[in-house]
C-alpha cells in the first residue's frame, strides 16, 4: 500500500518580482498598467494643479491698443499673463501685480485712449499756427478729460472746449465756453457739490473762462449743471430736501442719547418731522425824522447875495406918499429856527451899506430820513413734531423676568427730557408725543434655501472638488485596477515535481488534521474501543515520534510490517 500527496509548494523569495510579472496573463498585465498609468497622471495632475499661481487682475477695462502694448511688454518680461471677461482684463500672478505696475508705470503703459499733452510731444516740422492751436486744445480737452474721470462716480467723460481766436479789439473779443458729458457707473449719482467741482475744474483750467460758461450732461442728455437763476425758480430743490433730512435725523439722535441710557439700548424709537420755510423775503423801508434844530442839522447848500447902493442916495422906494419915506422895517421872523434875527446886523450895517444895501441869505439844510433794507433767511424752522416710542422695562416677578409698563412720572419726565432736548416752542407749535408700549420681537428668520443650496456650502464644495475627487479617482483605480493585479502577483501557485507528487520524507511533520480535545461531557460518556487505540497511538507518536515516524515510512513505501 502506498499513500501520495499533492503539496503546493511557493517559489523562493528570491525569484523576485519580474518572475512575479511574467507569470501573469496578458489582461492581467493590462489592467496593472493601465492603473499605475492612471495612477502616475493623477500625481502629476495633483502637483501641477497645486503649484499653479492664484492669478490677480493687473488691468481691466484696457482699450485694445493699451491690451496690445501691455501684452507684448509683458512677453518680453517673461511675465505669464491670462485674459478674462473677453479680453477686457489682463490677469498675472498675484505676488507679481504690483511689480508688474511699477514696471510698466515707468514705460507710460497704460497710455489710455484719451490723449494728453504728449501730442505737443510730436510735433511735425512744418506745423501751421491753426495746427498747433488745435493740437493744444485737444491737449486741454485729454487732460481735462483724465482728471474728471479720476472720479470715483464717473465711468467715462468727454470734454468739449470753444477757444474763440482773439483780436485786437478788447470789445469785440469772445469768452470760451466748455461742456462736459459724463458717464456715471452704475447705480452712482453726483451730487451738487461733486457738480460744482467738475465746473469750477474746468473754469479755472481755462483762462477766462466763467464756471456759468460750463455745461455738465450726463449719458442721457440730462442738463445736471444749472445757473443759480434757473435753480432758484424749479421749485423744490434736492439740496432742500437733503437740509431737512439733516435736521430731522439731527433731532432724533439727539432724542435717542438721551433716553438710551435711562430705557437702555433698542428700547427707544424716534422721529422727528421738520417743518422748514425757503422762503426768501426782502423788504425796504425809508423814515423821515420832522426839522431838527440849525446846530443839529446838517447844511447842504448855503447862499447870501448883498448888493451895497451910494451913502445918501436912498431911493424912495413903495407907493409916493408919506408911508413910503419911511425905512422898512428889518425881518425877524426865521425859518424853522434857522435864521437868526436880522435887526441887530441890519442896524450895524444900515450906517455902512447906506440907504441902497440890500442882503439875501438862503440855507439849505439835509432832509434827515432813513432807508432799512431787511431779508429774511432761509432754512428756518417753523414747526417740529416728535414720535417716542418707550419698550416696556423688565422686572423680577417670583424669579420671572416680565415686562411691565412705565409709571406716569417717568413718563412725565421723559417728555420733559425730549421736549428740552429739540428746543420745544409752544408759539410755534411743536409737539410732542411721547408712547409706552412693548416691542414686538420677531423671530430670527428661518431660510428656506436647503444646505447644500447655500452659497457658503457650494464655494466649499467648489474649493474641494478637485482634491476629493482626485482621491476618488486615485482610490477607484487602486481597488479597482492595481490591487487584483498585485493579488495576481503575490497568489502562491502549485509547482508539479516528480510528476506532480512528492515523497513524504521521515523527518517531515506534515499537518494532520486533529480531533477536538475531550471535555468534561465527554469524559463522562464511555470510550469506545477506537477512541483507546486512537488516544494510544496520540500517546506513542508523542513520546517516540522516531517510532512512528519509521511506521509511516513503511507504510509509504509500501512494505509490510
């Protein structure tokens, strides 16, 4: 009798993994290649993508003579460059924007697609007069041009200047005039004050220029500059609007201080309506003071006439007769007390001048009056009108925190507070209304946008697209790919020797299988006589495994006992 077994037996370590390699099948080659293929472009996709620069914007909004120039300078610079919103915009490496700039800076690039003073740069030899007029005037024009649009509101601006020739004749000469078109970026407006900066850089960029002579248009073809003569009579005027909306929201902080640190903080609203008058009034007024005396009065003109007749060659003079030989009496009645009387000078003279004298004196004197021009200014107020609302206060009530309304003496007392607060004036008729109510509190709004809906959750999920799904892809060609392939490799195969069956040798223990140790169940149930000669056998091969060892060689080749 002889026994045979088939042992798989494992190649050496030492065969290596070529030996490995060239024992597997073609699709099984494949597949390996292919996933270490996929494998090594996922690394290399992982690194080059990792090491690409964040690119930043270095120009935008370039017209395409500047995009041009700056690429090309760029090239020359060795500068990796991008385009973006159609070739509107000029993209390099962030850590290289600024230094891009400077550099090109130095090279006038941008040059931008209004022209400046470098046009009076290249001037051509033989250039008329008229020539280098214009080429001045739309100098002016670019520069002017530039710093308008240097404004953060305005997109893009045009110029237009009318430079009139002078001439000899001061009277006959033009003043120049200027208009302005300004496109604003949207949702920007400019506001009055940015308007009269835009006329008045343009007046004082141009000799003789008024800023009345400046018209500002928006993109429209709305007029936005307006003389002060038309803007006086349109009515209601923005600038007006906004005075008032300073003055109520002036008054309502003011209210607010107040009384936030006695209710605490969004525990009090106010409003506050004010009534302002625009009106601008004007009135004369002339006063006449009744006559002064002579030493108050002031003399205008003053006039005296004498004519002096021969001593003792009086002429008779009056109606013939004995009334008329007699001297007339000298005048003594004044003129509103300005005239002193006569007779004393008459009787000193009579004897000098002579019969024939004659004396005319005439005064005139300032008519005291005066002229009151008075105007009235605008802008004042003539009414206010105050809305409080007071929250409840909060209050300890058997541990609970409640709300309980204000007593009437603090109300009281807080309407005294805001009334002193906007100068409250009861002739002109302000009020006041002062409210004590709780405030509604809302809940925190609940959005109704899912979570992976939400901006936040997609630029995440964005920022880390590439990289899962890079490990992804490298995982599911791993397991899918690469490990059968290497388990292909590393599965030990069964080596046919001496026709595929190999003697057992006497010092070899192969495995056998064994029977399960005896529990205690088992040792109370009685042994059978193969169990006693099996257990006896156990106990012979462990204490003298030669023994055996030679019984099984027998038995192996074939020779009886």
């Amino acid at each position: 009798m002889s026994a045979v077994a088939e042992i798989p037996v494992t190649p050496p370590a030492s065969s290596g993994w070529l030996q490995r390699l060239s024992a597997l099948d073609r699709a099984q080659r494949m597949r390996l290649g292919v996933g270490v293929a996929l494998l090594v472009a996922v690394a290399i996709a992982a690194i080059v993508l990792g090491r690409q620069p964040d690119y930043r914007v270095l120009f935008a909004n370039l017209s395409d003579k500047d995009g041009g120039a700056i690429v090309a300078q760029l090239s020359q610079m060795n500068v990796p460059y991008k385009h973006a919103d159609g070739g509107g915009a000029i993209l390099v490496p962030a850590d290289r924007v600024h230094d891009v700039r400077l550099r090109l800076a130095t090279q006038g690039l941008p040059k931008g697609s209004v022209a400046g003073f470098e046009l009076m740069e290249s001037s051509k030899f033989g250039m008329t007069q008229f020539q280098e007029r214009l080429n001045f005037q739309r100098g002016l024009e670019g520069e002017l041009t530039r710093s308008i649009q240097a404004l953060s509101s305005v997109q893009g601006a045009r110029v237009h200047l009318a430079l009139p020739n002078q001439n000899g004749f001061f009277r006959e000469q033009q003043k120049p005039s200027a208009s302005v078109l300004v496109s604003l970026h949207p949702g920007r407006v400019l506001d009055r004050a940015q308007l009269a900066g835009i006329v008045h850089l343009v007046a004082s960029s141009v000799p003789e220029l008024a800023p009345s002579a400046v018209s500002v248009l928006d993109d429209t073809g709305k007029l936005l500059s307006q003389s002060p003569d038309a803007a006086s009579g349109s009515g209601v005027d923005a600038q007006q609007l906004l005075y008032v909306q300073q003055i109520e929201q002036q008054y309502a902080r003011r209210i607010m201080d107040i009384l936030e640190p006695v209710v605490g903080r969004n525990n009090v609203k106010a409003q506050v309506s004010a009534e302002v008058d625009f009106s601008q009034t004007e009135s004369t007024s002339e006063q006449h003071r009744p006559n002064l005396a002579p030493d108050a009065s002031a003399i205008r003109s003053q006039q005296v006439v004498e004519s002096n007749g021969p001593q003792g060659a009086a002429l008779p003079t009056g109606v013939p007769g004995a009334a008329s030989n007699q001297p007339p009496a000298p005048s003594a009645a004044p003129i509103n007390g300005a005239n002193p009387p006569l007779a004393a000078a008459n009787g000193q003279q009579q004897g000098a001048l002579g019969a024939g004298s004659k004396r005319e004196s005439v005064i005139n004197y300032e008519v005291d009056k005066t002229v009151r021009v008075t105007r009235g200014g605008s802008g004042a107020v003539k009414r206010l009108s105050a809305a409080v609302v007071v929250n409840y206060r909060s209050a300890e009530d058997k541990g609970k925190t409640v709300a309980k309304a204000l007593t009437p003496e603090q109300l009281e007392q807080m309407t005294a507070l805001v009334r002193e607060t906007i100068g409250f004036n009861k002739e002109r008729g302000d009020s006041v209304n002062l409210m004590n109510t709780p405030f509604q509190v809302d809940a925190a709004p609940v959005s109704d946008v899912p979570l992976w809906k939400q901006p936040e959750m997609l630029d995440l999920a964005k920022s880390f697209a590439w990289p899962v799904g890079a490990v992804l892809f490298a995982a599911l060609v791993l397991l899918g790919l690469v490990r059968p392939a290497l388990k292909g490799v590393a599965r030990p195969r069964a080596i046919p020797v001496a026709g595929g069956r190999v003697d057992a040798l006497e010092a070899e223990q192969p495995e056998r299988p064994a029977l399960p140790a005896p529990t205690k169940k088992d040792e109370l149930l009685p042994v059978s006589p193969e169990q006693m000669r099996l257990e006896e056998a156990r106990v012979l091969a462990k204490e003298n495994p030669m023994a055996v060892a030679n019984i099984l060689k027998t038995w192996v080749n074939g020779d009886s006992v």
